[in-house]
C-alpha cells in the first residue's frame, strides 16, 4: 500500500526528469536555428545576484544556480543560451511563475544571465578525498 509521501516522491521525481528532458531538448539547437547563432548580450554579474536574490531565484534554484532535488534544475554556470533562457523565463513550462517583462525587465534578465555563467564549476569527484 503506498502512503501520501511516496506519491509526493514519484511526483517530485517525475517533476525533475520532464524538467531535465526540457533543458536538455532547449541546449540541443535545431536544424533552422543552427544557420544564426543567438547573440548574448553582456550583462553585471553583481547586479545580476542581486536580481537573483530579490526576485527570489534562489529560492528555487540556489543561490549558485545549482538547482535542487525534485524543486528546480540546475541553471548555473552553463545556463542554456540566452534566447532559450527569456524565453522559458517569459512563459515557462513547469511549476515556475511566468516573469514578464513588467517584472523582471530584458536588461535585467541579461544581468542575471552574467551572474549565473559567472559561477565556477563544482570540484571534479577525483579532487574530494571523502568520495574515493
């Protein structure tokens, strides 16, 4: 007999594989968009973390971007490209809240896109003496 709290799991598992599969499918470029690639606009890092935090990006995604088990996917530091990336913020697919530009500004968007391409990779396994 399964409880509440396993369907809670399965769906919070579900949740993380749909959301994987539509980050993986929006990396992988299609043939008509191969011919252009999209430019990415420079943005303030530091003021992108700022925007980060107080629009609450964090409490999802963390406050690198790391993401977290079975609430939102990692989106830092190699965030899919920036067309991609306004346009799942503008209207996204999941759970997450749309932020139209009358949150969250083009501007600033290209700010919080600086920030998370300015975080540095996680330490590879082999350099974590507890893992070996």
């Amino acid at each position: 007999m399964k409880t509440v709290r396993d369907y809670g799991v399965a769906r919070r598992t579900a949740l993380v594989i749909v959301l994987l599969f539509l980050f993986t499918c929006a990396k992988s470029p299609k043939a008509s968009q191969t011919s252009k690639p999209s430019e990415t606009p420079s943005g303030n890092a530091e003021n992108g973390k700022q925007i980060f935090n107080k629009d609450g990006c964090y409490e999802c995604h963390g406050r690198e971007g790391q993401g977290s088990y079975g609430n939102a996917p990692r989106i830092a530091p190699d965030p899919i490209p920036f067309d991609a990336f306004t346009a799942y913020v503008r209207k996204p697919k999941g759970e997450m809240p749309p932020y139209t530009s009358k949150v969250i500004s083009d501007r600033d968007l290209a700010d919080i896109y600086a920030f998370l391409r300015s975080r540095s990779h996680p330490p590879a396994v082999k350099s974590i003496p507890l893992l070996q």
